[in-house]
C-alpha cells in the first residue's frame, strides 16, 4: 500500500527529471576520482556539492572528514537527516561521490566529464557509478517533498572506489546517524534499462602481489636462453596453473556459489557478449549457468604487470616481474581465507624452481541479501509498479565490502541493494553511461518504497 497514488508520484518525477539531470551533469562535472587523493580540494568540492543538492531536498546534510585506522584524515564523507515522524521506521539512503579514474579520455566517444546525452543516455565518467545513486537519492526525496513518513538518513561515501578504508571508523563514531530500520544501497543496478532488480548477492574481493624472480640480475638472452626462462614467461606458467582446460579455476579451497534465492533467468550469452565488447572469436571461460559463473563463482584477473614495454625492450631475460591478482569471492567465503588459498597453490606451484613470493593486500566480504525481508517485498512491487514488468532479481559480480560491516554493526537492519546501473552502462570502463528513462523510473521507485516503508 502506499498513500501517495503511482500517477501522483510518476508526475512529480517527470516534472522534476530535468532538475535532477542538471544536478547530475554538475555532479559530473566535479571530477572527483578518489584514486588521485581522498583528502583532495577535489573530493572537499564534491562532498559539498552533494551536501548542498541534499539540502535543497530538505535533507539537513554536512561534510565531514573521516579519520583513517592509523589516525591521518580520511574521505570528505556527506551525512544527514530528515525527519518525519518518531514513530515511523528509519532509513538510510546510501550512495558514494567519489568515481573511478579516466586513464585514456581520448578513448572516449565524448568528454568524460561533460555530461553528454546521446540517444536517451547521458555519458560521463561517474554519471552511473555512482552519481546515478545520488540523483534516485534527491530525486525521490524530492518528489515526496513533505509528503516523506519514514524518518530518512543519508551516507554519500567518499572513497568507495578505494576499498573504504576509513568506513569502520567512521561508523562506529557515527552510530546514532547510521542506525535505521532499512537501509537502501544504490550502487548496483537493474537486469537491463527497462527490468528492474533487487541484487541478491555480491562477490567479496581480495588482492595480492605476485613476485617471480629466476635470475639476480638480468642476462642476455641469446646466451642464456634455452635453460633459464624469463620471469615474465615463468609467471604466465604460474597464472595459467590455476586453470583448467575450460578456463574454470582449479584453485582448492576456493568456494564456488549458486545464484541465492534460486536462478530466476539464466544470463543470455550473446546479449553479455554484446555487452561485454568481447571479440567475436573468444569461448566463455569455465562451466555451469552464466550467472553463476559472473556472480557466485571465484575468479581471478591479473589487474597489473610489471614488464618491459615493448617500445623499449631489447635481448634479455627478464631477472624478475610482479604481477598484481584481484581475486572475486563467492558472496559467502571469507576474503582472508580465500586470499590464503590462492597465496598457498601460487607457492605449491612455482614452475621450474623459480622464487616466487605473495604480498597480501585489502579484503572485503561479499555479502547475500536476505530474501524473507519484509521490506524486500516492498521493494520489488515498488518496482514492479515503477517500472511497469515484473522485477527479475540479480547478483552481482562486484563488491561493495561496506555492506557486511554495516549489517555487523547493524543487525537489524533490512539491507536493500538497488541502483542506477544497466548492462550497458560501462562502469569504470570508457563511454560511462545512464539510461535516463532507467533513471527515471528508478526515482518514481524509491519513492514508491519509501512511502510504502511509511505506511
Ligand atoms: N558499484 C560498484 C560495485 C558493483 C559493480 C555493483 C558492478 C554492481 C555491479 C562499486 O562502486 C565498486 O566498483 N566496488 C569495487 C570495490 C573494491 C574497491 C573493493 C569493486 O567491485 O571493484
Ligand atoms: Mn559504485
């Protein structure tokens, strides 16, 4: 039940939609990519951007810098209120201002941070991850307006990006503004532009460095060649050890998981091949659903390599390399445990006697949703009403390691993982983009959830 009526709430949203995609464009604008410095003007900016957008949708926010484990100043994080009735539930909105690095802007179709509208999609790094969180945010808080009956909260995060290095602390010291009935993470997205989902789990992620070294120093390679192989040649041996002939990871000790709540749709293979750009040639690597294989399955990516580069290589055997392994978790293993297995059959298999040595990095737990939520319901037929089709549920073969410490900290909350993205969306990658008619329909959801959590 919700006490507003959909055409009510439908004709707010449209109404309001060019502001919301203006607030988006400046948002874009801002350049606030939290890998060149978390405490930056740039970050400061940003965060209070954000703040002031809130404000203008009745939320009471501020900027406030967190402080990091170690003690030094951490993220410019954006918290706030707005109150409806004390005896209503709770909920807190959560979204992160901070975005993803733009390495190559002149791989882009268009100027990464001006937002550009093609073809129903506006494109601009962050205009998705997760400037699209914030714009459902302040889109449905201000198509209810005064008509809010749930005591809202807000968290817009400031290095999400960067593995949230400062959230414990800063949760723990800010208990009483994170302490809610429901809380709704807009950072994922929906099975396409226009199907709607709830994601029902996501993966961990766990990192390390990889050194392989053969020789003390480099050699000629001419003269040595033959018996002694090249730290890079030795350290591909390594990465395609923990494969089989299908590409499917041989690691032990690595769990793999099913889909939660059951399968509803399998992927479609060639719509994620078209979504993914991979060549036409290239097989699908490992076995079971496809689902199963992005969302609750391990992998592993080699996400960087110290090598020569060709431009400037010349005859010699490299004498060592570092190589750096991200590695996905099934949503319900532990990141310590999986990184140890990984760490364990990387050392049991140095090929040809070659040194090899792990430097372990960051973890961050993957994370199942709850399907018998009570708000659970009320988000899907939210949807369902919003969008106009029947929700399908996904996973996510992404993290957001904040969601199981929050859920720690906060038992009782109802976690709901909503958000902007689509398949076409290419977050982190080039040619970023948002479906807005997607966007859209998101905020006449989150405004339909909002005024049924209400009631
Ligand atoms: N929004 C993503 C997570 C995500 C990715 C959700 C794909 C749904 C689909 C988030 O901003 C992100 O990229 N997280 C990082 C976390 C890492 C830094 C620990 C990730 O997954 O790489
Ligand atoms: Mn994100």
């Amino acid at each position: 039940m919700t006490a507003l009526h959909i055409d009510e709430v439908r004709s707010r949203a449209d109404a309001d939609f060019p502001r919301v995609v203006d607030v988006l464009s400046r948002k874009i604008a801002l350049k606030s990519v939290s890998a060149q410095g978390i405490t930056g003007e740039h970050m400061r900016r940003s965060a209070e951007f954000v703040a002031r957008e809130l404000h203008k949708v009745g939320v009471d926010a501020h900027v406030v810098q967190s402080s990091n484990p170690d003690g030094t100043a951490g993220a410019y994080e954006v918290v706030g209120s707005k109150n409806a009735d004390p005896n209503a539930p709770t909920v807190l909105l959560y979204a992160h201002h901070d975005v993803q690095p733009v390495p190559e802007p002149s791989v882009w179709d268009t100027d990464p941070f001006t937002a550009t509208e093609v073809d129903g999609r506006l494109y601009g790094r962050g205009s998705c991850d997760d400037g699209g969180g914030i714009a459902i945010h302040c889109g449905a808080l201000a198509v209810l307006g005064s008509d809010l009956r749930v005591n809202i909260k807000v968290f817009i995060e400031g290095e999400e990006e960067m593995g949230s290095p400062s959230f414990i602390p800063f949760i723990e010291a800010h208990r009483d503004e994170f302490d809610s009935d429901v809380i709704v993470v807009a950072d994922s997205g929906n099975w396409s532009a226009d199907i709607p989902s709830l994601t029902t789990s996501l993966r961990g992620n766990t990192s390390m460095d990889v050194t392989v070294r053969v020789l003390r120093h480099p050699v000629h390679s001419g003269q040595y060649g033959g018996a002694v192989l090249d730290a890079n040649t030795l350290a591909s041996m390594l990465v395609s050890s923990m494969y089989d002939g299908q590409g499917s990871l041989i690691v032990p000790g690595l769990v793999s998981g099913e889909p939660v709540g059951g399968l509803q749709r399998d992927l479609d293979e060639a719509t994620v091949r078209e979504d993914s750009s991979v060549v036409d040639s290239y097989v699908f690597a490992g076995i079971g659903s496809l689902a199963s294989r992005l969302w609750t399955k391990p992998s592993v990516t080699v996400i960087g390599w110290d090598a020569q580069p060709v431009d400037t290589s010349f005859n010699v055997i490299a004498d060592a390399t570092r190589i750096r392994l991200s590695l996905r978790t099934a949503p319900g293993q532990r990141p310590e445990e999986a990184q140890r297995a990984l760490g364990d059959f990387l050392l049991a298999h140095a090929p040809h006697g070659a040194e090899v040595t792990l430097t372990p990095l960051e973890n961050g737990m993957g994370w199942a949703m709850n399907p018998d939520a009570e708000a659970t319901k009320d988000a899907l037929e939210a949807m369902k009403q919003a969008f106009g089709v029947e929700p399908i549920n996904k996973g996510e073969g992404g993290s957001i390691p904040f969601i199981p410490e929050l859920q720690r900290l906060f038992p009782k909350a109802q976690v709901l993982v909503t958000g902007p993205e689509d398949p076409k969306s290419n977050a982190h990658s080039p040619n970023e983009s948002i479906s807005l008619s997607g966007l859209r329909n998101n905020i006449v959801a989150e405004a339909l959830l909002l005024d049924k959590l209400g009631c």
